[in-house]
C-alpha cells in the first residue's frame, strides 16, 4: 500500500509539472474571426488630446472572465510603416447573461474550454477603455486595427480586426492636423455564425420572435431562425441594447433547416433584428488616418496714415503669416497700388502664397494727410496818432507762421484811416499762409491834437523818422506866417 501510495505521489507530481511545463510556454498569437473573439466597440471620442475607445471583448468558450488577474485586452494600430499597442483598462460590463446556454450549469471555476452545452462561463468585467494620444499617429498614414484578448488562465491570445459600423466618418481637428475614423455602415456585410439565432421583431434578447410560413415541427412550428452563414449586405441601421449592438436587416423565409424555419436576405420581412453577438464583419475595419491640413495664410495688418511726403514702410503695417510655415511676409506681393505722394485716400492690393500653394489676398488702404497746419498770428498793437501826421499801416504790423516762417509780405490792409479826422478808429489786418489758413486782426488807432497833454509829444517811428516826414499842412501855414513876419523885420 505504501508502494502504491508513493507511485500515486510520482504521478500526481509529473501531472502537475506537465501541467505548469504546458503553461509556461508563451502564447501565440492567433488571428481568428469574431465568433471565437466576440467584442463590442460601444464609442469612440476625443478627449484631451487623445482618442478614447470603450467597448468590451473576450473569448468565448474557453474560460471563466473575472477581472485583471485571469484577462487583459489590448488595441493595435498598424500600418505600412509603422505599429504600435495600447493595453486598455478593464471596465465592470458583464456579459455572463447574454452568453448563457440555457439549460447549462455553471463551468467549474478552473474548467478550460467547454462549450456552452455543458456548461456557461463567467464573463464579468469584460468592459475596457483606451486611451490613445493623438501624437501615436504619424501624420500622412493609415492605421488598420486590432483587438487583442489575453485569455490567461487557458494561455491564449485571440485578435481579430476591429468593426465600429457608424453611419458617418468620425472627423476632427486639432491645430493642422486632420483625424478620420472610418468604419462604414454602408459597405459592411454582417454573416450569421450560429445555428440557434432567432429572428426578433425589436433590438433587444428579450423581444418577441417572428414566426412565418408553415410549421417545421412540433417543437418549433414556425418560429424564424437564422441560417447559418447567410449574409446580409443591406444594413439599415444599428441600435445599441444592453451593451450590445442590434442590426437592422430585411429578411425572406427559407427552406427547413431540421427542425427550424430559416429566413434569408430580402425584402418580405422586416425589420428583424439580430445581435452583433452572433455575426462576423465583412466591409471596412476601423481605420484612423491623421493627415496635416495646409491652412491658406492669412494677413495681420493696420491701415496706414502718413503726412504727405513722409516714406512709409509697408512692412511695418502688414505680416503674412502661415499655420504651417510661421511668418512668411517676405513673399508678399503687391498686386497692385494707387499710392500717391498726394493728400487723399489709396488702396494697395497684396497676395501671398504658401509652399503649398495656398494664397491669400488683402487691401491696405493708405491716407496721405496734409502736414499738420496751425493759422498764422498777426502782431500788432494799439496805436495813437498826431492829427495829420502820415500813416502808413504797415509800419506797425508783422505776420508769423509756424511752417511759413515770417509771411509779413502777405500781409493785406482791409481799410485805410483818415488821419485830420479826431476819434478812436479800427484798423484791420488779413494775413494767408501757403496752405489757405488765413488770420484777421484789427487794433485801435487814435487820432489826436495837441490841445491834450500828451499831444505835447510827437509818435515816431523807426520806419518813419521825423525828420524825413513830410511837413503836415498845418505846419506849413505857421511857417509861411513865420516867413512873413521875418520879412518884415
């Protein structure tokens, strides 16, 4: 008994280092299609300058799913040139309930590869969500994708190529550059992969089923079913129930299939719908291509004002700048131009051109002004004058302009005064600068004799001296009496 003892020990002990020699091989991995790798791409977004991609995937029939420790999921992006991977985050989606057969136990908690005939798995926390930055793309290039399953307690690794069937691309833009998702509704083919999918009249596992035609037994009379690897090219429409998307599909009856009524592609039932747990995908993968979007460039400008004859210098007031290539104002050309040295108002068209080719025009309108003008000043003051005594207005008056200079030689008499008349009089000056500012000025003049005090002085003036004056008539009758009296002597 010992014996026998000790020998069930060796074997026990040479099963289990079988059994970890097995398991320590690394896996390989496996391109399948989606019947062995079911998944669900349940969006797609932009967040912070990353893709964002939520879903959920396992492989079916191979072990129990219950967090980190026994799955992980991946997502590879490839192209010609270039690949690259992002392990996603595992999220708390069950899909333990839709994948139950039912009639089957639950799988013993370290049972590997059972079909769901004998018994149902576990498939909890089969959610994930990755995040790819955008500067993984390479610009100018298409990725194809994958989704990759680590089933680690049965040492696997399934992938197949990843379908989201959208109704339109998915665009956006980050600064230049340009990303697209692509995954046609349109041109994707779904094909029936199980024998058992039942034809429903809404999106949902619990929906009522449709039954046509005559009965193809007793046990199912004629409850619709798939047949298996039909395929159905006209899609209309997807809804999402559950976790899990429904396709919209016109259908026609089929043969008996055994014991099953069968439906067909066409067009006399309708709409019947059919999970996404039980086709694979044919059409357009999901492609995500990031491409560097040439912008035109543009004009930063201000309108100009100058004095006439003053240079200007367009550069001060214009720059070409370009999103993809920064300031490119040394390739601004002037179409054309109405610039004069002249007052008024001009217009100079500009373009400038990219290396791509792009161009972009703009106007600069330009105003001459005249040079700033300030009204000349007339300097003169209040004046007395001896009755009858010469007076020529000039001598007492100058013109000054602050861009002119002295203009005393513009100076213009708006009237003359009388001088043998007595009294208080206004005398009136107009002076014109070169640009058309005029000035008037008038002063008083006073016209007196010498009956008063101060008439006992005569005015002179440093442009008329007394002595060269002409003699006032007055004076010439006292001098002729003067004569007289001289001659008598």
């Amino acid at each position: 008994m010992k014996v026998i003892n000790q020998i069930l020990k060796i074997v026990l002990i040479l099963g289990s280092l079988s059994y970890f020699r097995i398991n320590a091989y690394a896996a390989v991995e496996t391109m399948v299609n989606k019947k062995q790798i079911p998944y669900e791409i349940l969006n797609i977004s932009l967040v912070d300058n990353s893709i964002i991609i939520e879903g959920w995937v396992f492989i079916s029939y191979k072990q129990h799913y219950l967090n980190d420790l026994d799955h992980k999921t991946e997502l590879e992006f490839y192209s010609i040139n270039d690949s690259f991977r992002i392990q996603a985050k595992l999220t708390n989606i069950s899909l333990t309930k839709q994948m139950e057969y039912f009639g089957s136990p639950k799988c013993a908690p370290v049972a590997i590869g059972q079909a769901p005939e004998l018994c149902n798995y576990n498939y909890e926390n089969v959610g994930f969500i990755a995040t790819i930055p955008l500067n993984k793309f390479k610009v100018d290039t298409v990725y194809q994708t994958n989704i990759l399953s680590y089933a680690l307690k049965s040492n696997l690794i399934f992938k197949t190529p990843i379908y989201f069937p959208i109704p339109e691309d998915l665009n956006f833009r980050i600064d230049n550059k340009e990303y697209k998702i692509i995954s046609r509704l349109n041109d994707t083919e779904i094909k029936v992969n199980s024998t058992t999918v039942i034809a429903r009249k809404q999106p949902s596992k619990v929906s009522t089923y449709w039954y046509s035609g005559t009965n193809c037994s007793t046990s199912y009379t004629n409850q619709l079913f798939f047949l298996l690897n039909s395929i159905y090219k006209n899609v209309s429409s997807k809804v999402f129930s559950d976790y899990t998307s429904f396709y919209n599909v016109s259908a026609k009856l089929s043969v008996c299939d055994g014991p099953r009524r069968r439906i067909i592609e066409g067009t006399s039932i309708s709409p019947v719908w059919i999970s996404s747990l039980y086709v694979v995908y044919s059409g357009t993968p999901l492609q995500i291509s990031s491409n560097l979007v040439n912008q035109a460039p543009y004009f930063e400008k201000s309108d100009i004002n100058v004095y006439k004859g003053e240079m200007f210098e367009i550069f001060d007031h214009v720059k070409a700048m370009d999103y993809e290539e920064g300031d490119i104002s040394h390739k601004i050309e002037t179409i054309s131009s109405t610039y004069e040295d002249k007052v008024g108002n001009y217009q100079i068209n500009l373009k400038v051109t990219d290396t791509q080719g792009l161009s972009a025009y703009t106007i600069i309108l330009v105003n001459v002004l005249a040079l700033p003008n300030d009204k000349p000043i007339i300097y003169a003051n209040d004046l007395k004058i001896l009755q009858h005594s010469e007076f020529d207005p000039f001598n007492y008056v100058s013109a000054y302009d602050s861009e002119d200079g002295n203009i005393s030689d513009n100076l213009v008499v708006l009237n003359m005064i009388d001088t043998s008349l007595l009294g208080i009089y206004e005398q009136c000056y107009y002076v014109e600068d070169s640009n058309q500012l005029n000035t008037t000025k008038c002063i008083n003049v006073e016209i007196y004799n010498n009956d008063k005090i101060y008439d006992k002085f005569r005015m002179i003036s440093n442009n008329n001296l007394f002595y060269k004056e002409e003699i006032p008539l007055i004076w010439k009758d006292y001098i002729y009496i003067i004569e007289n009296i001289l001659l008598v002597k």
